[in-house]
C-alpha cells in the first residue's frame, strides 16, 4: 500500500467512525441538553469547567477559548476555565501525586450549580475519575465526553458520550466535533435564554 492509499484508509476510518456516532440520534439530543443546562449555569452566575490529558487537555483548552473568545459570531465571552495551567499541574502532582491536579482545581474553582465538561479516551484516567468525584461532592452537573467503552468513568456523568474508534485519535475528532457543536448550542441557548 502506498502513502496515498495509507492516507486515504485514515479518511474512511475517520468516516466510518463519525458515520456511526451520527447515526445515534441520542448524541445530538444530549448535546442540546447539556448546552440548557450550561445556558442556565452561565446566567445562574456559574461557570463551565474543563479537564483532559494530553491531547484532551489541549480539547479542553479549544472549547474553553471558543467560550471566552468567539466561536463563528460576535457575542459576550461565556465564563470556561480549562485546567492547563502548567504550574498548578507541576505543583500538585509534585506534591499530592498526579492523580490530584483535576480534583484539586474542582475543589478550588468548583460551585455548585457549575458544570464540568471531562475528556477521557479510555476511561481510565485516575486524575479524571478523581475530578469527577469531587465535582458530584459540590453538586456540579458533569459532561463525559469518552472512548473504548467508557472505562471506569462510564456511569458517572449526567450527560456522557461514547466515540466510536480504537484509536485515541479517532476518539478525539469525534470528541472535538462534539465540543464544537456545543458552544453553537450554548450560543443559541443563551439567546434562548434571554
């Protein structure tokens, strides 16, 4: 197989896969869900809070940039905070172990009535399901966005997705696309709102 054929079975993969996540109405009807639910936080005075390692931290960090900046129209920043700030990661894992640096941030900047969003390809990762507990402590609503059947994180958010692919870089551009048919849902629903 040749570079352009490799390259081509990387594009039929990635439709194969968004094919079967679309095909779920359930997907699209969650997203709208928890777009109210962040609308309301938003005007309730909370904030949307978002988590990932790796690449899903750099996915963590888009949406929340999309939110405070702008998606595809002008319109007030909507308040997302994504935990990637490298000191306070370097500084809690160094001194409370790796699997603290989400948990921790939620305990610090979490409200209730505030929302969640936790990106995990396995499922699996202990800073996350950790961070996810101490969100359900503080009464926040939580958004899954995950992969390869949702690990042990499966079960514990109010609204979850599960990409399709077995791949993490499959399981990410769905994710991605998710998060980026939210904040247009959040927009419309913050108009909605009043």
């Amino acid at each position: 197989m040749n570079e352009q054929d490799r390259i081509g079975a990387e594009f039929a993969d990635a439709g194969a896969a968004l094919e079967t996540f679309r095909a779920d109405p359930g997907n699209s009807a969650k997203v709208a869900e928890l777009a109210r639910v962040c609308a309301d936080s938003i005007k309730g005075g909370g904030k949307i809070l978002a988590i990932g390692n790796g690449g899903s931290c750099a996915d963590a960090m888009h949406l929340c940039e999309e939110l405070t900046g702008r998606y595809r129209d002008d319109r007030p920043p909507i308040p997302a905070i994504a935990c990637a700030d490298p000191t306070h990661l370097t500084c809690t894992a160094n001194d409370y172990g790796f699997e603290h640096v989400f948990s921790r941030w939620v305990e610090g900047l979490g409200r209730e009535g505030d929302v969640l969003i936790a990106l995990s390809t396995s499922g699996n990762s202990a800073n996350i399901v950790r961070a996810v507990e101490a969100a359900r402590a503080r009464s926040m609503r939580v958004g899954l966005l995950l992969g390869k059947g949702g690990g042990s994180l499966k079960g514990s958010g109010d609204f979850e997705w599960m990409a399709p692919g077995r791949t993490s870089d499959r399981i990410q551009e769905i994710h991605m696309l998710v998060l980026h048919s939210l904040v247009g849902a959040i927009e419309r629903a913050m108009v909605d709102a009043g």
